[in-house]
C-alpha cells in the first residue's frame, strides 16, 4: 500500500476524471452525471487509507511524495500530510461526493461543466492541503478560484456576477501578499519547502511583515471580520453545491493556512499580534450573531452563521499565547488547537448540511426568503425533523459535532480570560437564537400559502444526502475520540514549536 | 451491576428509536408498548437498584461507560454514578414516567384532532409523542446518572431539546412554537453561566470528573480570581454562581422563570413529566451533586437562598389570579422549586431532594387531575367555566383532593414533611439572607393553600359546570387516564412518613451529600425533632400549620361562600391585581429589552456596519476610486499621436534641465 502515490491519485484522480466529463459533454447527461459520481466515490474510496493507514503516534508528515518539479527555482512536487491536513482531506473527499448527488437532477443546465468544475475543484482542494512545497501550495490555492469563480458566476443567481467578482477580487487581493511573503523566505531559504520555512529565523519586523501578508490572505478566506462580506454575497448567489463546498472546504483553507503557515512560521508575530486575532474572533462571534439574527435571507443567515462558527476556529488557534504566558505551560492550550480543528471538521458537515436544506426547499420553491415560507414541516414532515436536527446542530447542541469544538474552545478561552470565554459562550444564546428564530418562521405554524401547501417530502436522492451528513454529525458529537486523536500529535508538535522564540 | 445501570438507561432509548423512526410501521399500539416497555424495564430496575441500595447489598458505582475524547490530558468521559442519591432519582424519574407513558394512551388517544386534515406531520403524531418521551426519560436518568460534567451537560441540553421539541409539539399553534422558542433561548441564557460554571472547573482542577472535582475544591477554597480589574472575588463563589445561574434557567427560578408557564403550551402529560416532576428539578438536583463546592462558598448559598425565597413567594402569588387550569398549576410548581432552592441555599440539601421527590409525585398527580379535567371539559382549561365537576368524575375529584393537601403540607402527607423540613431548616440557617428566605417560605405556606383550594374549589364544587355544552358530555376518564392517578396519589400521601426519618434525620444520604458542620441546619433541627411521628407530634406547635389552614378557609370562604367577594377584592387591589395578572411584566420587559434591542443591535450592525461602513465605503468605495482613478488615467492614454509626441517632449525637457542643473 505505502508504495502507491495515494496522495497523487487523491489529487489527480477527479481532476482527470473532471476533464473527461468535461469532455463527454451534455448529449448524454445521464452517464455523464453517473461518471462524475464514480470519480468521486472512487476518489473518496481512493482517500480512506489516508486515515486507515494514518500513524497516530507521530507529528511526522506521512504519505510523503516528492519529486523535482522545476529546478532551476528549486521548486518541487512535495506532497505529505499530518493529523492536521489529512481530517480535512478526507472532508473534502466525503463531502464532494455528496455535492454530486445533490446536483443531481437540479442543474440541467450543462450538467458536464457543473460536475466537471466541481470535480476539479475537489482535486486541487485536496492538492491544497497535502502541498508541502510553498510554490505547488500556491499554484492550487489559486486554481482553487477558477472552478468556484465559475459555479457562481454561470449556475448562480440573478445577481451572480457582482457576487463572483467581489469573491474573485476579495480572495486574490488577498494572496497576492502572501506570494510576495513566499517568494521573500524563498530568497532566505533558498528553497520553497514548508517545512524549511518552519524552522527559517525571522527578525521580528520580517515575522510581522510576513504574518499580515499571511492574514490578508486566509482571514479573508475564513472569513475573518471585517474582510468577511463577500461570503454573503457569493453564498447568496452560488448554486447550492457551490455553498456547500464554498462553506464546507473552502473557508477551512484559512483556518489551515493559520496552522500550517502563519503560526510555525511566525511564532513571534502570532505572540505580539494574538490580541487582535482574538479580538477579531471575538467580533465574529458576537457581532456577526447580531447580524445573523436580522437576516431575511436563508442563506444570508447560515452564510453569517458560518462566519461566526469560524471565529471559534481562529480563536481556538490564537489564545494558545496567553494561555502559555498565564499558567507557565502550554497546558490547555492544545484543548483550543484541537478545539479549533474540530470545529473545522464539523462545521464542514453542519454547513453543508444546512445550505443543502436551504437547496432543498429553494428547489421547490424557488425562493431562499423565510417570509415566503411557513409550516413546511406539514407538508415536508421527514424533512423537517432533519433541518430540525440540523438546526440543533448549528446551535451547538450537545451530541451533535456542533457542540464539540465550540465546548473545547470555550474550556481553552477561559484559561486565557474570562472575558474571551464569557464572549465566546454567547454563542450559546446567540447561535440558538438566530438558528431557531429561522426555523420556527420556517418549519412551524400553520401552512403559510399554497405553495407551501404544494411541498412535496424529500425524495430518495435527498434522504440519502441528508441522512448521510445527519450521521455523520451525530457520530463526531457521541464521539470525538477517533478526530482528536489523528491530530493530537500534530497539534502537540506544532504547539511545542511555537511557543519557542524564534528571534 | 455495570449492565444493570446500561439497560436503566438504554432500554427507554430503544423505545424512542423504535417509535420515532418505524411508528408508521408498528403502528399506534406498538409505539406505546414498545415506549412502555422500555420505561417499565427501566423503572423496575431502578426501584431494584434503590432496594438494593435499602438493604445495603449495592455498592457505591462509579465507573465509566466509553471515553468521549482525551485532549490535553483532560479525560472527557460518559459514565455513571449510582450512588443514594442517584437511585431517589432515577426511581422518581421512571416511575412517573411510566405513569405518566401509560396515561398518555388516554391523554393523546384522538390527537389527530389537534392537527389540520391535510397535515402530514399529524400524521403518526402519536408514534412522535412516545417516542419524545422515550427520549425524555433516557435524557434524564442519563443527567442523574452522570460522573462527570460532561455528561451532566450532555443530559441538561438534551432534556432541554426533548422539553423544546414537547412544547412545540402541536407546531401549528402559534402560542406553542414561540413558547417552545421561548423555553429553549431561556435555558441557554442559563446554560451560558453553567458552561462557564464548568470552564472554571476545568481550569482549576483540570478535570471534568465528579469525585476528582470533590477531591480537588477543598484546596481551592480560599482561592481569589480577578475578573473585573483588581477586585478579588472568591473561586468558588464564581463556580458555584456560574452553575446555579444553569440551574435558574432549567429549574426556572427568578428572573427567568418566564419560560415555565408558557410551556403549558405542550401537552398536559409532558406538563406533569418535564415540566412539573422531573426536569425542572434537574437544577436542585445538580446544585445537590454539587454541595461539596456549594459548602465552600457562604456567598453563592445566599445567593440560591435569596432567589429561591424570591421565586417561592411572588410566583406563588401569581398563582391566585390565574385562570387556566394548567397555568394555576405551573405558577405553584415555580414556587415549589423556591421552595427546594432554599433548601438548598440553607445547606439542608437532603430537604431539597426530599422535597423533590415529594412534589414529583403529587404535582405529576395534580398536572394528570387536571388533564384528566381537561379532558372531560373537552380541552377547555379556564376554570371559570368548570365547577362541580366532583360529580362527573368522582376519581379524578378524589385523587385531586390528595395531590391538593399534600401540596399545601397538610399534616401527614408527604408534602408535609418536606414542606415542614425545609421550612424549620431555613429557620436555623445563620447565612446572609435566612430571615428574608424564613419570612418568604413562611408566607409562602398560605398562598401555596389559598391557590391551590382557590382551583380545587372552583373547578370541583359548587354547581356546574358553569359552562353548559361542557356539561352535557362530562363524564369521568377511561381507566388508562385514572389508574395512574391512582398510581401516583399512593406515595403523593405516605411516602413522605416512611422516608423522611432516613433521608433527613438519617444517613442515607451521608456519601452522597456534603455539608460542613457549621451549615448542618439538618442536624440542627434533628436534635428537636427525631422523626416522622416526631414532625407530626408539633404540628400544633408550629406556625406553618395554622397558615395553611387560614389558606384553606380564606379560598373557602371567597370562592364558596362569598363568591362576590372575590370581586369586590379585585376591585379594591387594582394595581396589585394587575401587577399579578400580568406577572410583574416580565413578559413585556423581556419582549422590549432583549428580544427587541437584539433584533436593534443586529440590524444596526448589519445595515451601519457591514452594508454602510464595509461594503458600500469601504469595498465598492475602494473598487469605485479604482475605477475613477482609472478614468482619470484613461484621458492620458487618448490614442492621439500629437499627445504622445507632447509628452515625450515634456519628458525630454524635463530630462535636459534635470542634467543642466546636477
């Protein structure tokens, strides 16, 4: 097994795969749509020995592949992954497959393009987080952009080019600066290696040069407050499947940017800066719960929710400093680290979850506006007890996933301050009170019109969706055990790493 | 006995699955046997686990069922602890639960009239319901079962949901679907002090367990944190504060208990199970599990105290000018949870459960008299237009008579003991705010009479029923409505004579309570009184007695004698009248305050902040200065050769000069 490329065949796999449907065109939608779903189920198949043969014990980069790529600028095709990346691949393989199905019978417009950009799009998601050369890293980082610049912009709604221009611009303003930080370690180190850079000394001014330019580009993939509105918009607009991966995988390549960048090679700038990352957090949490409240839009709302629910994730990963100053050791620290990552993990299920919901009823009613709707759940009744539960989830109800990295987070932040911890545990109120406020104008009551009336229940291919992403909520909410442990020794590595000076 | 403890749990749980995912196929008959069963086994094991625990065979457990997660060191862990107090508990829960799965096959027997015709959730409805209160039971034994904080949290939340998704049951009343809202963003507010109450737990003792928590606050008891600048606040009185602002927004205490009557929206027998016998309670429970941090923190005991005494007598007071039979019953079930508060707030927490278990018997008793009522009136619950309904349904008359004077104490049932207990521990309590509780409880004896007689006279005697369709059908319930009243009325009067002598004055609860020797109120009063005969032989002697027969008579003789009085009494109060009908406001306050000025915060944050500052000055702005910018550079570029060829020549000029001077 070990002699297999696996990491390759993850990457390339529903690449080529997308090519093909690509090229099989939409004469025959039916085997193109049946193609797509091979791909990716294979893809996902070709992904579980990632974790099955995954080394708990060591913080090592496993499943290495590595090769020249272009020597003269000592640029190499290194793959590899630890407990941090490989949860996220294996997200990223699962939740792909359902993101097929889900486009199913909904898009009829050039089904092959659709399936073929969101293949690709999985490929270069996984290339993402297994790319240990800082050049390869930011070749996919940036395709990443290609496929979700198209899937808003030609299956997306009436006003998706303003949306797809502000996601475009917003997020390649962004890396810009963090090609230039690359480019400038690589003059230092005389190589691209990740790694390398890890361990690379940086002046203080340098570590904080080069940790804004990390920031400008993964807070506004987070999204961090107040880089964050173009998550709105594009949500608003992108098909469904786009929202999914958009929410599900996309927003957690910041969250990874911070941990495999950012705070390894940045230590002491992540130290002098974490009271504005926290501060920032902070400001997702509560003020973004405010704002979520008041939205009228469906996926306004869950697009709002998610920008909070991230906050927990770049807190947990920021208090790490105050928490080592305050009791001497970095005890309680890995607790938000891990927090943080569970988070991650979970919102990709959650997320997803809920804008599949949203997908679900904008199918049939054509209509993401709460106001339009009322008592679904007379007419949708199997539906309505899996938003429910999905709902619950968001608000982070104990037993579901959702409730496991906000819990871990919220321990971690009260050995920081009781203030952070006392913000951060709003969420509580605040989540629970925008998500159900929804649910209830949504799902409750009595039948609001006839087109509610008209409702048909999930049908089969949804059930399977839905069902799918309800277990796996649940099952990372009863528990968490098997996720914490993947990454526990990563986390451990790295938290040992960066509580050491660089200067 | 590990196993015996799994299938306490599990086997209501397999009923909830059952019945929730394949009630279509099983059929209403088998969703209810399936859940009853489950229950039944459940509560069979539990009452022979609390024999066990009687005839001293069973041990103390305390172990663990799967680990959760290990991060950091910090060990997350399911398990059980079947202590004493564990097994009152667990016997309470499932008893009355299964009481209450068998009266439900009465209670929801034609539910599918609650539902419009076409609606597919009414569908099955029924299969719904045993299913949720499968789900319930299993929610709860697993709270009191827990060993550790977690899964103390776990069960909290999932009783809660359990309690949301009862309250909202009939989804398509708009009163039920914002009261269960209500409930649920109620407790949260509470649950965000009782997860903080844990985070410092964590911090300080960097455990989640129960007996490593225990064994750990003793050497933090003189601990000081700083939370607002340099003022020293003592840890334990931030935990215990933290964990019992949880237990205000479970058990409802003041100021949010305004979840409470509002979820008499839900069905009546989820009324007498959740929100009347045993989850309510799960806050005095909890704060009991806890004592060993309690009795280290005088200032949090007073500060249970104080809102406990609070909550006993103005709630109470609410109670007498009600007019929903329910509500009546939920605003005394509010100042019966004050009254198991000051217990606790006194350190008498073996009153406080002793009443638990009391009030859990007679008020899921009173809540079924009164469905049982509601039945026969034909879902009519103001009791004005009831009346001499003794006659119709002399069962459901008779046991509501014995759930009526157990509530108010009277000498011999159960309520009376506890009731008594409470009442004369508070009275030996030294703590800050003991006279104001004393003097509250005190009061509160009458008001508990005159409410509760108020309704039972009003609904029982006197001619009527004063509505007249209601008359023409009133007969008494079937027998699956009656037997559990039966079921329940036995221990609501004679369990109370033959526990108290061991759960108070004895040492029944000696491993699982802890209480410092200058807080033994207990003790205190053990050395007057020395047992049930005891408690009854100063019956005479003491105030509480006399009060709730002046209770009694005042609801006599308003209600039955003179029944203008009640009016002109109105008329003479207005203002006080009015407070209480409107329950102080709170309602209206809470409504404008944080419901209103959230929605006002989000909208000024969303339209100020992100569409104003962000978007429209920021974003577009900068994109609009960028295309402005580019216009600007645009004219430069005309594609005209002369213009070129013009500022090539500037450029040359400027270029000769530049040289010519340096």
């Amino acid at each position: 097994m070990s002699d297999l490329p696996i990491l390759s065949l993850v990457i390339w796999l529903p690449i080529i795969g997308g090519i093909l449907v690509l090229a099989s065109g939409d004469k025959q939608a039916n085997i193109t749509r049946w193609t797509a779903l091979t791909v990716a189920i294979l893809t996902f198949i070709v992904s579980l020995p990632l974790w099955s043969g995954f080394d708990t014990s060591t913080a090592q980069m496993q499943f290495v592949e590595r090769s020249v790529w272009i020597s003269q600028f000592n640029i190499e095709y290194y793959l590899g992954i630890d407990g941090i990346s490989m949860p996220l691949i294996v997200l990223t393989t699962f939740i792909s497959v359902f993101v097929i199905i889900a486009g199913w019978e909904v898009i009829q417009y050039k089904p092959s393009q659709y399936m073929a950009a969101f293949l690709i799009m999985e490929g270069v998601m996984v290339g993402v987080f297994s790319a240990l050369d800082a050049m390869l890293f930011y070749v996919f980082w940036e395709a990443m952009l290609i496929p979700m610049f198209l899937i808003i912009g030609v299956w997306g709604g009436p006003n998706r080019v303003y949306a797809t221009i502000k996601f475009f611009l917003y997020t390649f303003f962004g890396s810009v600066f963090m090609l230039v930080a690359l480019i400038y370690m690589y003059f230092k180190s005389g190589s691209f290696d990740i790694l390398a850079f890890h361990t690379l000394k940086l002046t203080l001014t340098e570590q904080i040069l080069i940790f804004i330019a990390f920031l400008m580009a993964f807070a506004v993939k987070v999204p961090m407050w107040p880089v964050h509105t173009w998550l709105p918009d594009a949500h608003v607009e992108a098909p469904t499947g786009g929202s999914v991966i958009l929410a599900a995988i996309m927003l957690k390549i910041g969250g990874y940017g911070f941990l495999r960048f950012s705070l390894p090679i940045t230590p002491d700038a992540s130290s002098s800066l974490d009271w504005m990352m926290i501060t920032l957090s902070l400001i997702a949490v509560v003020y973004i719960g405010f704002v979520a409240l008041v939205q009228k839009d469906m996926k306004k709302l869950i697009a709002y929710s998610s920008i909070a629910h991230m906050g927990f994730v770049t807190l947990g990963f920021f208090i790490v400093f105050m928490i080592a100053q305050n009791s001497d050791s970095a005890s309680g620290a890995v607790l938000g680290m891990e927090g943080g990552m569970v988070q991650m993990v979970s919102h990709g299920f959650i997320s997803a979850a809920m804008f599949l919901c949203v997908g679900v009823l904008y199918d049939r009613m054509h209509s993401r506006d709460i106001g339009d709707y009322g008592g679904v759940v007379n007419t949708m009744p199997i539906f309505g007890g899996l938003m429910v539960f999905f709902a619950m989830a968001n608000a982070g109800l104990p037993g579901t996933s959702g409730f496991v990295g906000e819990f871990m987070v919220i321990l971690a932040s009260f050995r920081a301050d009781f203030w952070f911890a006392f913000l951060a545990a709003t969420t509580l109120i605040l989540g629970a009170a925008y998500t159900l406020w929804m649910v209830k104008r949504v799902m409750f009551g009595e039948v609001a019109n006839d087109n509610v009336a008209a409702l048909e229940d999930i049908n089969r291919r949804e059930l399977l969706v839905l069902g799918s992403l309800a277990v796996a909520v649940l099952v990372l909410g009863l528990w968490p055990a098997p996720l914490v442990e993947v990454m526990d020794a990563s986390i451990q590595n790295l938290l040992k790493h960066i509580v050491v000076s660089k200067l | 006995m590990e196993n015996i403890y799994l299938l306490i749990v599990l086997s209501p749980l397999v009923g909830a699955i059952i019945a929730g995912f394949w009630g279509g196929q099983i059929g209403r008959v088998g969703a209810h046997w399936v859940t009853s069963a489950g229950v039944g086994i459940a509560a069979v094991l539990s009452l022979f686990v609390l024999y066990g625990f009687i005839s001293g065979d069973n041990q103390v457990f305390n172990g663990s069922v799967y680990t959760w997660m290990v991060s950091d060191g910090l060990k997350m862990e399911v398990g059980f602890l079947v202590d004493h107090l564990t097994a009152v508990m667990i016997s309470v829960v499932s008893f009355v639960s299964f009481c209450i799965h068998i009266y439900t096959i009465g209670y929801m027997a034609d539910d599918e009239h609650n539902w419009p015709q076409e609606s597919l959730a009414g569908k099955n409805s029924y299969q719904r319901f045993f299913s949720y209160i499968s789900l319930f039971t299993f929610s709860m034994l697993m709270l009191v079962m827990s060993n550790n904080f977690l899964q103390l949290f776990f069960g909290w939340e999932a009783v809660g949901l359990v309690s949301y998704l009862l309250i909202g049951f009939w989804s398509v009343r708009p009163t039920a679907i914002l009261a269960n809202m209500k409930a649920f963003l109620v407790n949260r507010v509470g649950d965000f002090g009782f997860i903080l109450g844990i985070a410092a737990v964590v911090m300080y003792t960097n455990s989640l367990d129960y007996a490593e928590v225990f064994k750990a606050v003793p050497g933090l008891a003189d601990t000081q944190i700083q939370i607002f600048g340099d003022t020293n606040w003592s840890l334990m009185s931030v935990i215990g504060i933290l964990l019992f602002v949880g237990a205000m927004g479970k058990s409802a205490q003041v100021p949010l208990h305004v979840w409470l009557p509002d979820s008499m929206e839900g069905p009546t027998p989820i009324s007498a199970l959740i929100h009347a016998a045993t989850m309510v309670t799960a806050g005095v429970f909890m704060v009991a599990r806890m004592s060993p941090i309690y009795e280290l923190s005088e200032t949090a005991l007073s500060f249970i105290l104080v809102i406990g005494a609070t909550t006993a007598m103005f709630t109470g007071l609410i109670g007498i000018v009600q007019n929903d039979i329910k509500r009546v019953v939920a605003y005394s079930t509010l100042s019966q949870l004050g009254y198991m508060m000051v217990a606790l707030g006194a350190s008498a927490y073996a009153a406080g459960i002793f009443h638990l278990m009391t009030h859990a018997f007679f008020k899921a008793l009173l809540f079924l008299a009164a469905g049982s009522v509601i039945i026969g009136m034909h879902h009519k619950q103001d009791i004005r237009d009831m009346g001499g309904i003794r006659k119709y349904m002399p069962k459901t008359y008779w046991t509501a008579l014995l759930g009526s004077l157990a509530l108010i104490g009277f000498p011999g049932f159960s309520g009376f003991f506890s009731k008594d207990a409470i009442i004369e521990a508070v009275h030996h309590s030294t703590i800050a705010g003991s006279d104001y509780a004393y003097a509250m409880v005190l009061a509160g004896v009458f008001v508990t009479a005159l409410y509760s007689f108020r309704m039972f006279f009003l609904v029982f005697h006197g001619e009527g029923p004063r509505d007249e369709h209601a008359r023409e059908h009133l007969h008494e319930s079937p027998k699956v409505v009656t037997i559990p009243l039966v079921l329940l009325a036995i221990p609501s009067v004679c369990i109370g004579y033959f526990t108290v002598d061991a759960m108070l004055f004895g040492d029944w609860f000696a491993g699982a309570l802890h209480v410092l020797p200058q807080h033994d109120t207990l003790g205190e009063l053990g050395k007057s009184v020395h047992g049930a005969n005891s408690m009854l032989g100063h019956v005479f002697l003491s105030p509480p007695f006399y009060l709730a027969m002046a209770g009694l008579f005042v609801a006599w003789f308003i209600y039955m004698k003179q029944p203008s009085l009640a009016e002109k009494i109105k008329g003479l109060f207005a203002p006080i009248y009015t407070l209480l009908d409107k329950k102080y406001f709170f309602d209206e306050i809470y409504q404008a305050v944080f419901a209103g000025g959230s929605r006002g915060i989000g909208s000024f944050f969303w339209n100020k902040g992100d569409r104003k500052l962000i978007d429209e000055i920021i974003i577009n702005g900068s994109a609009n200065n960028v295309g402005r910018f580019a216009g600007l550079v645009r004219n430069i570029q005309t594609g005209y050769l002369f213009h070129y060829a013009f500022a090539m020549i500037l450029g040359l000029l400027f270029l000769l000069t530049w040289f010519v001077i340096f």
